[in-house]
C-alpha cells in the first residue's frame, strides 16, 4: 500500500488524499482548495496525475473543501465510482450544482468587472468557472451508496468501511482494508453533543491512520455555551439598532444556527426579529436534513416527538431568489441573515458584507474555521478595509467569534476519538490543519501514546508496510 498527499497538507482545504493498494487507484475525497484566488484556480484546474488512472473514489462527506473539486475531476475523464453515505449523496446533489452557479455568477462579475477596467486602461484576466452545471450533473450518475458500518468490496481483496464522523450529515470516518494493512481515513472528525448529529464514532485499530488537526493545538468551549454566547451577540447587536450578518456553511452549520435561534426566541431570550437564510443551497440543504431524521441525534428527535420543525418557525424566512436577496438591503431595522460561504469567499453573502460591514451598528458573526488568505479570516483580523470583489470596503462593523459550535473536534477530543485506534498504530499522518496546529497535535500524540505523527507536504509519498 502506497499513501501520496495531494491536497490539505499542511494546509486545511482541498482535502486529497491518493492511494495505491491491491494493484488500483483510490482517492480519499477530491475537495476544493480555497486560499488566493489565483492559486487557487490553478491547484483546483490542474490534477497531479491522470484522472482516468484512478479506479474508485472514497467521499467522507459533503463540504466542498473535500466533494467540491469532483466536478473538475470527471470533466478530467474520471469515470469511476464514488463511494459515500446516502446523506452524503443527496447533499453533494444540492451542493455540487450550487457550487458550479456560484461559480458561473462569480465569473460573469468579474468578467463584467474586467471590462470595466479595460475601459479606464487597467489590466484583467478574464474570469472562468472550474466547472458547469452539466459538468455537476454528469458526476451525480458516479455517486454509489455506501452506509455506515458495512463492508464495501471495491476492487479484488480491496474493501472499506465507514463509521459516523458526527462533523456533519452523513459525514464518516473510513477503514481501508488491502495487502494485510488497515488503513483509517479520519475525515473531519465532530464533537460530543453538537445540535443534531449523532456524536463521533471511533473505528477498531489500525496500522496507519490519517487525522485531521484543523483545531490540533487547542481546546473549544463547551458546547452548552454557545447558546448564552449567540443570545449576547443578538441583544447587543439589536441594542445598537444593527443588523447580526452570519457567514455560515449552508449544510450543517446554518441547520444548527436556526434551531438555537428558534430555542432562545421561545425562551424569550433573545427578541423576537426576523430571520432570513439567504441561500437556495441552505435551503435545498435543509430538505435533505428532514430526508434524514436518521442521522439525528436524540435532541433533534425529541424536537419532531413535540411537534416542532427543528428548521423552520414564524419570523424565520428562506430566500431563494436573487431579487428578494437585495431586497434585504432595504429593510429597516434589526434582523439576521445567515449566507453562504462559510469562509466568505463566494455566494450572496459578499454582497451582504459589502453592504453593511462598513456600519458600526451592524455585527459580522463568524462561526466556523476560516482558512489563510480567506476573507473571513481577514474579518476575523480585523483590518481597517477587507477587500470584496476586488474592491477595498471599509470595516467598521463589530466581528464576533463563536467557536463553540465548531464542527471540528478539538486537541483534547482528537485524542480521545484515537485512542481506540491506537494498540498496533505504526504511525500518524497529520491533515486538513495548518503547521501550528499539526506541530502541537503531534507533540501531545508523542506523549500521549509514544507513537510518531508527521505533517505531510503536498506530493509527499509513504509506503505503508
């Protein structure tokens, strides 16, 4: 067996991981690198090998920074079988063709854009989607069901199994089978007690395992704090008579968001104001979370018991459509919007940045990890003025941070999801984190079980014996 990294290495986007057992070609994900636009377009365009030489891809779950990139791959000539859980699938039908009219929206802007700086004798590349609609369409048909905890045969003396991740819907962690060696694949590893999901599962023990480390040197904040958090963040926004914007990811995170504003709205907690997901992808996202109640967890379920819609209550509206969007900018008043991207790097809430981070009344509530060179990690440094579709915007608006609803497992809960995999580990690949975090998650390994863990570079190869 043959392990080669091609994507979050030492990075925590565009997760690829390439590997050679029983005589074929596998890939662990094929997501999306998100960072510098120019880079990015590159890396994500530009496959390291022939995407016909691989004979089966494995999915751990949906998010684009691990699915977003399998577009690119089959218009490459890939034509094989992906391999993932039935939540999984029905997301990656949502989200893979929002992802490719993103894309083409974003294209068209820029391109319009660039004309305009021709016009006034300034220099423009033009703009170009990664992939279509069609090329979205035509990776659905690729799509194989795979449930949890079942052995899958995908090639001779070749199989795998998954195991619940808890990270997000239908998200698995996945134990590869192949010349005598067991070989775990961590995915993105969730939390105990997140809203919703089914708490993480720990496989059986293996000889070599793949972890992520994106929170790999430090601790979260219990998750019951998150309530009070969100609930302070609203009041003191509404107080000042401002509006609370959420980047969120559509799938998972927005899901959770509107269930805790739905709990501390009728706990009268925070005022009763209006709500907007302003997102088809949240939307059609959150169909597939009432498809899957089995993926629930036992809160979200007592929830339906008593009559309750988790996704769905009186001041809480979902936008669909692109003119009702801008109609946002019209109201007065107090409310919330959650848009995607989570980092902020496309859809509809750049337009919603750009129109109101420069109010010193208006909140920028950030939920999740922002990766180098994003603009959420920008918002989160809090510059003077953040660049928005190639413009500098002036930010003067409040940026909270709520970490406790992360969706990644921390350094502590890292360690304890390994230690059931730990009797007979030969060693640790670090991913999906960046340098720091990676160094520190390796030391405590070291300590804690006496086990090596590196962080592989991008093309880094091992053979694992």
């Amino acid at each position: 067996m043959k392990l080669t990294f091609w994507g979050a290495a030492k990075t925590v986007t565009g997760s690829m991981h390439h590997v050679e057992a029983g005589g074929k070609r596998f890939l662990f994900d094929c997501g999306l690198y998100q960072g510098r636009r120019q880079e990015a377009m590159e890396r994500n365009r530009n496959f390291p090998f022939p995407a016909r030489s691989i004979d089966a891809v494995i999915l751990s779950h949906a998010h684009i920074d691990h699915s977003g990139n399998l577009p690119t791959f089959v218009k490459n000539g890939y034509s094989g079988p992906i391999y993932t859980t039935p939540a999984t699938i029905d997301l990656c039908l949502a989200m893979l063709a929002d992802s490719a009219f993103i894309q083409g929206k974003d294209a068209e802007f820029c391109n319009r854009r660039r004309d305009y700086r021709k016009q006034i004798g300034r220099d423009a590349q033009e703009c170009a989607p990664l992939y279509s609609v069609q090329d979205a369409e035509a990776t659905y048909q690729l799509f194989r069901p795979a449930p949890l905890n079942q052995d899958h045969e995908i090639a001779p003396g070749v199989k795998f199994r998954s195991f619940e991740a808890g990270h997000m819907l239908g998200s698995s962690s996945i134990v590869m089978e192949a010349d005598g060696q067991r070989l775990c694949f961590s995915g993105d590893v969730g939390r105990h007690g997140l809203p919703i999901l089914h708490d993480p599962q720990s496989p059986p023990p293996v000889d070599y395992l793949i972890m992520e480390s994106t929170y790999g040197d430090r601790f979260h904040q219990a998750i019951t704090d998150a309530s009070d958090k969100l609930a302070e963040v609203v009041n003191r926004t509404v107080r000042r008579g401002g509006r609370v914007i959420v980047p969120a990811f559509a799938v998972g995170r927005t899901q959770q968001l509107v269930m805790l504003l739905h709990e501390l709205m009728d706990a009268k907690r925070i005022p009763s104001l209006p709500v907007f997901v302003d997102s088809p992808l949240a939307i059609n996202a959150t169909e597939v979370f009432r498809k899957h109640p089995e993926c629930y967890d036992e809160g979200a379920r007592e929830f339906l018991t008593d009559g309750n819609d988790p996704f769905g209550f009186k001041l809480l509206t979902y936008v669909r459509e692109a003119n009702e969007s801008k109609k946002l900018n019209e109201l007065r008043g107090p409310f919330i919007v959650l848009a995607a991207s989570g980092m902020c790097e496309a859809g509809r809430v750049l337009h919603h940045l750009r129109n109101n981070i420069s109010d010193p009344r208006n909140t920028v509530l950030i939920t999740g990890y922002q990766a180098a060179h994003t603009l959420g990690r920008k918002l989160v440094e809090r510059p003077a003025e953040v660049p928005i579709f190639g413009e500098p915007v002036q930010l003067r608006a409040e940026v909270a941070v709520l970490d406790e609803l992360s969706g990644h497992a921390d350094q502590g809960e890292l360690i304890e999801w390994m230690r059931p995999l730990t009797p007979g580990l030969k060693k640790v690949f670090l991913v999906h984190g960046d340098p720091g975090q990676g160094a520190a998650l390796s030391n405590r390994i070291h300590k804690e079980f006496g086990i090596e863990a590196v962080q592989p570079s991008r093309g880094d190869s091992f053979d694992l014996k």
